[in-house]
C-alpha cells in the first residue's frame, strides 16, 4: 500500500500527485451524529477543480432542517455530557490520536485542498498540514491548563469561578486555507468541551468532511462534531439565526460577519466571534537594513496563495526615498517567483483563483486601476495551456493613489498597490486609512521608530522586520472590521468557554 503519511507525500513528484488526485474517491456527504447523511431534501452542489474546471464532485446542498437535526443531536450529546463531561485527559488523547490520524492521512487531506481551491500542493504539504497538526496537539496539550479563580473575600465566604464550555458552537469557515482556517475554529472549540456544527466555505468543504471521520475514527463521540456542506445563504444563515446555537466562530468576509451579528440579535443572542477581511499595509522606511530582503517579503506578502491572504500585504508604503528603487527591486525579483501553472505539481508557487467568479472580479479590479491611474511596473507572464482555470497573473502597480479602489478595497488576488509617503507621521495616517485592521508590516533599522509605528498602527498583529510569520502562540485576529476575536492562542481557547460565578456562605465558625 502507498505511504500517504506527511512525511513520504514531501517526495513525492507532478506526476504521482496527478495520478493520486485522479484517484481520490470523494464523499460529500454531511457528517451528523456520527455517520454520513445526504442532505434531507436531497440537495448538492458541484464542487468544480478551479485549474482544470472538471467537476470533482457533488457536495450535500444542506439547509435549515439539515441544520436542526445537527443541532438536536449536539444538543443532546452536551446534555448527557459524552464529551463535555469527558476527563480533560481523555478529550485530549482523543485529539492526539486525531493529529496523528491527520498525519497518516496527509496526501488525501492535501489534494483535497489543491483540487477543489488550487492551493499549491507545496504549499499544502511544506505548511497547512502540518500547521493543522500542530494545531491540534497545542490544544489537545492546553486542554487542563484552563483554571478558574478564587477571590479575596469576606472570610464568611467562599467565592470561586469555573471556565465551561457553551454548549453548542457553530463554526463557519471560507475556502482560502479550507482545513487550515477551519482547524483553528473548531479545534479549541472541541479542546474546551463544546460539540462543535462546521460549515465549511462550499467551494471547499471535502478536506473538512473528512476531519469529521478523522475524528470519530479518532474515538471522538458521535453528535461530538458534525460537518454540514452547503451554502452560505442557506445552511450558514440558518446556523446564524438558530436558536439552539449558543456561540458562532466566523471566519469570512465583513459583509457576512455584519450578517452574522443582526442574526444573534434577532435570534438568542449567541455570541459571535469573527474573523473578517483585511487590507493589511507593509510600512518600509529608508533606513531598512536590507532592501533585498524587504522587497522578498513584499512579493511573497502579496502573491503567495494567489492573493487569497486575509493579511495579504497588499498595501505597500514605501519612503520616497527609495520608492523608484524599490520599484526596480521588486520588478527584477518578483519575476518568475509566482508563474501561474497546475498547483499539483511541486514546482508551482500560483495556482488558480479560487473560481470563475473570483478571476472575473479580480480581472475586473486590475482594468479598473489602469482606469483609474495606477501604473503597472510588474506583470507575470502568463503561461500557455491554461484557458480552461481560474489563472490571475500577478501584477504590481505603482503611483497608487490611497483613494483608488486597488487602495481600498479587499482584492483577494495577486495585485499589489505602491504608495509613496514622505515621513513616519505620513505613512502611520496612511496605513490607518483603511476600515480594516488585521495585520501591519514595517522595515526600519531605527528601533524607537519601529515602537512609535508598533504603538500607533491600529491592527491586531505588527510584524517588524518580517511578515505573516508566526506560531501557535500568537493571537492572530482583527482591529476595526477586521473582528473581534482571536485564533491560535490560548485566550482562543478560553474564548470558547464562559465564566461561573460561585459564592458559598460559609456560615458562622464551628465552635
Ligand atoms: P465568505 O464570507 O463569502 O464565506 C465565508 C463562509 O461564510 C463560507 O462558509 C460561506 O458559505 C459562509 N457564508 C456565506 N454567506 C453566509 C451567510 N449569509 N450567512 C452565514 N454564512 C455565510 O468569505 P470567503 O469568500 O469564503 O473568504 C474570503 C474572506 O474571508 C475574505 O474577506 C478574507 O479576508 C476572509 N478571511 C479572514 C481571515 C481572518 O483570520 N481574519 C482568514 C481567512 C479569510
């Protein structure tokens, strides 16, 4: 039999990859108490491979009563306790044993991903798989770390308070990392004892089907972890408005996070934790150490994934005094860095957009900047052979003005945008300027700039020196409509439970 373990799948080649995927056997089906069910009305939707546009399968189209069986079942299973109620070291050893299943199962979960979202299988294998193991061993190892307090008082009283889970947890996750951005939802969610309903984004949903299997596989319990495919204006928007939810985790757009917060007011006030959109701008000063290396980092913050990046580093501020250098630098580099080609091969660094609808509005933006002004000094050549995918050339463009719509809006695509400023003050109003705040990079050798510009950005991670670099650790979540949570780190998890307050009266001594 094959070694499908991530640690073979690193040799592999084009041509084994190809043929695995060929073979892959798909099940679109939901997972809802344990076993896979069709939608109740018998529902589906194509899931199409964006390089090739070759229908993959068919996904359950799930919708509101697909979503009440969903909550019934995690419901019930909460109320007999079979996992919130587990010792905290068996729900852990259940989600060990689920990481190393993930491992075991590497090359299907990777292809999965790159045939339905074109993520480069690079990419797939060097970083999400493993930042998906990663995942669930932190919080598989934080399980019985979360602690309750006691408080100072009255000595007649005992007052003491406990962390427990909310019960049911809905989470809702996009397509542009599938596996990698819903592990980061559902996995603390599970680790602090809630049974958790996924709706993976429907472009992209078979890797997250199959966690739900991983899982039971794992001894994770039936009615512990479902996974429902579907629409998001369907089976997403009846998660927001049910009743029998007590918390929804978001990963996605500002529009449908805004969508989200009206739902839990108009239903049960469940809590709503996002992850939204950004437009994320890298600061570089002209007194960087290494204009080399800075410019690497503002290729790669840009087009890695295609642009599909919530942090993408899409706005790059650059001092006058080495915009036109800068200019060159990242003309000469960015050449054959990012040459769109079929992301099942090892080689490629860019796949296709996610879809046609994506590639169009992207398409759309690039014809709007050179409307609008913008000056390109970059653009990848585009390869032949591939008509029938979602292929985007990268492209850079200079002499951007911060009121053109490349300034302003979320792309979601390998286009960047350079902006000239004249001083720190400039360049910090700039970089400000913008409704969201998720993520900022800033360049500079000057140490007390490199504080005033971490003190004043107004983002939710400030790499120096660096970007979209990171660990466990680290929160990674939004300012402004970029959200109102965090992911990845231990606050995440106790995010995912809520306080009780206990006050004893101790009564009178005993004599
Ligand atoms: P999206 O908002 O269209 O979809 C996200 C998820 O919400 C999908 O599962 C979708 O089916 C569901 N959904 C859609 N409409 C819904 C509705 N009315 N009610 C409930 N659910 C609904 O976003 P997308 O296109 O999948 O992903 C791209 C967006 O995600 C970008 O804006 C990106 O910045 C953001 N994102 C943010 C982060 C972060 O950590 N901040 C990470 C990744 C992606």
């Amino acid at each position: 039999m094959t070694d499908t373990s991530l640690q073979a799948i690193a040799e592999w080649d084009h041509a084994t990859w190809k043929s695995f995927a060929a073979e892959l056997t798909v099940d679109g089906r939901n997972v809802i108490d344990g076993e896979r069910r069709d939608a109740l009305d018998g529902s589906v939707i194509d899931s199409v491979d964006p390089t090739t546009g070759r229908i993959v399968g068919r996904i359950a189209g799930s919708g509101a009563s697909d979503v009440d069986a969903a909550v019934a079942t995690a419901r019930a299973t909460h109320r007999r306790g079979d996992w919130s109620r587990l010792p905290p070291r068996e729900r852990a050893a259940v989600l060990f044993r689920w990481a190393d299943l993930v491992e075991t199962n590497a090359a299907e979960l990777c292809a999965l991903d790159t045939v339905e979202m074109g993520r480069p299988i690079s990419d797939m294998v060097q970083y999400d798989l493993p930042e998906v193991v990663t995942t669930i061993r932190f919080f598989a190892e934080a399980i019985d770390k979360i602690t309750g307090t006691t408080t100072a008082t009255d000595p007649a009283v005992l007052h003491y308070t406990l962390r427990q889970p909310y019960g049911v947890v809905a989470a809702i996750s996009p397509w542009n990392y599938p596996l990698l951005m819903a592990t980061w939802k559902f996995t603390p969610a599970l680790a602090a004892g809630n049974c958790v309903i996924l709706k993976p984004a429907e472009q992209a949903a078979l890797s997250a089907l199959r966690m739900a299997d991983l899982f039971l596989e794992a001894g994770g319990p039936p009615g512990a972890f479902a996974a429902l495919a579907g629409l998001g204006e369907h089976a997403g928007r009846a998660l927001g408005l049910h009743a029998g939810v007590d918390k929804i985790t978001f990963t996605g757009s500002t529009e449908v996070g805004k969508e989200l917060l009206v739902s839990a007011g108009n239903s049960n006030m469940k809590e709503v934790a996002l992850e939204c959109g950004g437009k994320s701008p890298q600061l570089f000063f002209a007194d960087l150490d290494d204009l080399d290396t800075a410019v690497d980092s503002a290729i790669d913050g840009i087009f890695d994934n295609m642009g599909e990046v919530c942090n993408a580093g899409s706005r790059l501020l650059v001092d006058v005094a080495i915009h036109d250098e800068f200019c060159e630098r990242f003309a000469e580099r960015a050449a054959g860095r990012y040459v769109p080609g079929d992301p099942l091969d090892p080689a490629t660094r860019c796949g296709p957009l996610v879809d046609q609808e994506s590639c169009a509005r992207v398409t759309e933006h690039i014809a709007t900047a050179a409307r609008q002004g913008a000056r390109s000094i970059f653009a990848e050549v585009m390869p032949g052979g591939l008509r029938d995918g979602a292929f985007v050339a990268p492209i850079a463009y200079a002499d951007v003005d911060p009121s053109m719509t490349i300034a302003r809006d979320e792309i979601f695509g390998p286009v960047a945008a350079i902006i000239p400023f004249s001083s720190e003050r400039e360049a910090i109003d700039l970089a400000n300027d913008s409704e969201y705040g998720l993520a900022a990079g800033i360049w500079t050798s000057d140490l007390d700039r490199a504080h005033r510009c971490v003190r004043d950005l107004e983002a939710g991670t400030i790499w120096v020196n660096t970007f979209n670099d990171g660990d466990m650790t680290q929160p990674f979540g939004g300012w402004k409509q970029s959200g109102n949570s965090r992911d990845k780190c231990i606050e995440s998890l106790i995010e995912y439970t809520q306080e009780k307050s206990a006050w004893f009266s101790l009564g009178e001594s005993a004599s």
